[in-house]
C-alpha cells in the first residue's frame, strides 16, 4: 500500500474560516466535484443539491458548511474570494434561487431546499460526509461522496489517503521513529530532513518564499485580530477580547503597522505575566478572526489556527527570532510533527476531539519552538510528546456549533502549553524520558477510537449542552 506524501503546504493552507474541517474541506469537496461537471459539460446540468451528514450536519450551519459548499460550486476559491463578500453572495444566491455554477452557468439553485441536513445519520467512513448530486439534459444522474476528514484533506469515496499525493519522498517518515533516524543518518535537524522531503514537490527558494507567505498570512491575521473589536457572529453575542487586551498592553504608545507594533510589544520587557498576556493576545486575535469568516492558515486545523502563529511571534518578540531563516525552520518542523499525528492518528475533531486539534497544534508548536531555541532532535521530539501527553482526552463540544466557546480559548492554552512543553523538554535529558512521541501518537489515536461520540464536534455533549443558547458566555 502506498504511503501518504504529505507536504508543508498540506498542513498549512490558506482558506476562510470558522472551520477547516467543515468549511475548507467542503469548499475544496465542491471545488473537485465541479471539475467532474467540467469534464460532462456544464450546459447539460439541470439540477445540483448537497446532501451533508454526521458532524457535517450537526454543527454545519455553525460553521458555514452551506456556504462553503455553495461558494465552492459557484467557482470561487477560499485562497483568493473576497471574505467580505460572503454574506453578499449568499444573500443574492438565497434570495433569487439562482447559483451561477462554476462561475460560468445560472442554474436554479435554492440553499433552503438544495442543501439538506441529515443530522441523524452517519457515513460509516468518517463522519465529515457530503454527497453531491446532479442531474443532466440527458437524463444521466451522478453522486458524488467526499469526507472532510481534518485539516481541510478531502477524501473521495473509493481514494486512498488525505492529500491524494503519493511520492517518492527521499527521507519518507510515517513515526516520530523514522524521523529520528533520518537526523541521525544526515546529521540535519528536523527542519533539513524536512526541507530535502520538499524538494521532491518544488525548488528550496519556492518551498522557503511559500513559506514565508504563510507565515505573512499568519502575522497579518494576528495583527487584524488585535485591533478589530465587536460581538463575533453567530448568536451566541461572545465579545471579541483580543482588541481590548492589546490596547491595555500596548498603553497608549503610538504605532502605524505590524513593524512597529512589535517594537512597541519588546518594549514593555520580558516578565512573566506580560508575555503570557501577549501570548494568550496573539491567540485570541487568529481565533476570533476565524470565528468571524476572516482568512486564517490552517494549523493544523483552522479551529487550532492561533496556536502555532502565537507561539512564533512569541518566539519573534520575545526570543529575537524576527528572521526569515529562523522562521522558516520553525514552521518546516511544526508541519512534520502534524504530518505524523494525520498519519498516526487523525487531524480531525469529529474522529477524535479537541484533542486532534488543540493538542496536535500544540504538540507542533513546541516541537518547532524547541529546535528554534537550539534543542536536539531527541528535545524537540520529546517536547512534542509532552504538549500532547497533556491534551489527551480533550474533547470538542462547541456551544451551538459554533467555533467560538470553548475554541477560542483553547488556542491560548495550547500556545502555553507548548511553550511550556519546549522549556521542560530543554532542561530536561531525553534519555530518560518513559514516553516517545510514537508512544502518544498510537494513545491518541486509541482515545479517539474510545471516546463517546457526543465529545466529537456533534454539539451534542459537554459545554455544548450546558450553555443556553442566546446568553453571552464571554
């Protein structure tokens, strides 16, 4: 059996939030399916309608899984479309039945009837599934199943894998075990093993200039997140936090841009509760832009978005780490250990819970902020470790579907989490460590298989029956 090839630019994509599991990964569902229609011929369909199930259905309206879908079969990319522009289509598709179908053919199109939610059944799969059905002028009809199975990977019924890109990749890591070994082989750290993987797909300068314009992506959504202030959408009426937080932190010192606010933010010092306040800002601001349909990068998951971007500009504030190389290396290693949770475990909280989100984005963070600060191999893998250890059994129950509470403050724990995870790693002698990183990856994994399905992003357990609806919980 072939093994998945999994790039850097798999685990960080660009795309629109609230969810990468349920928004990226129908919208790139609907973007293949129209390829299919392409090949038929556009001017022979007659009808299309979206059938979602499972955690689809269940917390789809919360995460915009309709409009996702729709934006997707009218043509527009979640890279490129214009995030304000959402509502305004959705409203012009819903109010005249018409879609204009990749972009090229009106077709009749109603969401309230042509997207239908079955909301008590279940793929046997996985339960991200959506089918599309179409009819042509011929009188052909094709049904079409995808799974949204984390992270934004989209599988087709019948495919193997996530990314559906399978190479020949010189170093090939499957376990934590591999990885080590291929160190050890090339005396390269982490990220050097990584970066040869890369240049199986593209040049070293295209894999680092990618890189550096997610890591721009990354830095211009914590920078609008701490400055826009509101209520986020959805009903719940949670307060955006992350504005008011940096306006206390930056007390009243003038800035223009991100450049000088982070040399406003290195000013106020290195204590231990104003760089925890930053770190936990840095956070909220790319999670409350996700809640609210903005642009994010997935990290792994856009639900997790603000926990590796929190935990670099960390590392660029506080740790002198505002350089392209540095930066570079650090996302290069975070995106090899998320590589081995999707292929050890799942990136995806309807599998496994918060856990497949929070714990792998943390686990990431401080496996990349320990080989910044000039860990070993054998630290970084053990800081990894330690970051999950400490997010086993987390579950996702998001009040009213929505990637709000308890999301948003989850990031800022995860980003602490992590940086804490790298500095007992750095003190500490792997050697005598009981647990590896394979050893919590196959944990996870069997915790996510026993975890009762309420606890997988259904809104059906925990914090999400315990909150009444319409109250404000933040």
């Amino acid at each position: 059996m072939a093994k998945e090839s999994i790039s850097v630019f798999d685990i960080f994509k660009i795309g629109i939030g609230p969810s990468s599991s349920h928004t990226l990964g129908p919208w790139r569902a609907a973007q293949r399916f129209i390829s299919t229609l392409k090949e038929k011929g556009l001017d022979k369909v007659t009808s299309v309608k979206v059938l979602l199930y499972g955690s689809l259905a269940k917390t789809g309206k919360g995460h915009g899984t309709d409009v996702a879908v729709i934006l997707g079969l009218c043509g527009e990319d979640p890279v490129t479309f214009d995030v304000n522009e959402i509502n305004p289509r959705i409203e012009q598709i819903t109010e005249n039945r018409i879609m204009n179908l990749a972009g090229e053919r009106e077709l009749p199109f109603d969401p309230a009837v042509d997207v239908v939610f079955f909301y008590e059944e279940s793929l046997p799969f996985h339960p991200n599934a959506l089918t599309f059905l179409c009819s042509f002028n011929t009188g052909e009809k094709i049904a079409q199943t995808y799974y949204s199975i984390g992270g934004g990977f989209v599988v087709k019924e019948g495919e193997e894998g996530g990314s559906g890109d399978f190479v020949h990749l010189p170093y090939p890591i499957e376990k934590a075990e591999y990885l080590l070994a291929a160190c050890d082989k090339t005396g390269l750290g982490i990220a050097g093993v990584v970066m040869e993987n890369e240049k199986t797909w593209r040049s070293e300068e295209d894999t680092k200039k990618g890189i550096l314009e997610i890591w721009g992506v990354m830095r211009d959504c914590i920078f609008r997140g701490a400055h826009i202030s509101g209520i986020l959408p959805g009903g719940l009426n949670v307060t955006r936090r992350a504005a008011e937080l940096n306006k206390n932190l930056t007390d009243g010192k003038p800035y223009n841009n991100y450049d000088e606010w982070l040399a406003v933010i290195r000013s106020g010092g290195q204590s231990f509760m104003y760089t925890l306040d930053w770190v936990s800002c840095f956070a909220l601001a790319v999670n409350e832009e996700n809640a609210s349909f903005s642009r994010v990068v997935t990290a792994p998951t856009n639900g997790a978005a603000g926990v590796v971007p929190a935990v670099l500009l960390y590392f660029i504030a506080f740790c002198d780490g505002n350089d392209d190389e540095k930066i570079i290396k650090f996302l290069l290693t975070a995106s090899e250990i998320g590589s081995i949770f999707k292929k050890g475990a799942t990136l995806s909280a309807a599998m496994g819970g918060c856990q497949a989100e929070i714990g792998v984005s943390s686990s990431m963070a401080a496996a990349a902020l320990t080989e910044a600060l000039g860990g070993s191999v054998e630290q970084c893998l053990m800081a990894a470790e330690i970051a999950m250890e400490h997010h086993l059994g987390l579950t996702c129950d998001p009040v009213g579907g929505l990637v709000q509470v308890p999301c948003i403050e989850r990031n800022t724990m995860g980003a602490i989490k992590a940086i804490t995870a790298t500095q007992l790693a750095l003190k500490s002698n792997p050697d005598h460590a009981r647990i590896t990183l394979d050893d919590v990856v196959n944990t996870m994994h069997e915790t996510a298989k026993d975890m009762n399905h309420k606890y997988k992003e259904t809104a059906e357990g925990g914090l999400a029956i315990q909150v009444p609806l319409g109250l404000s919980e933040c």
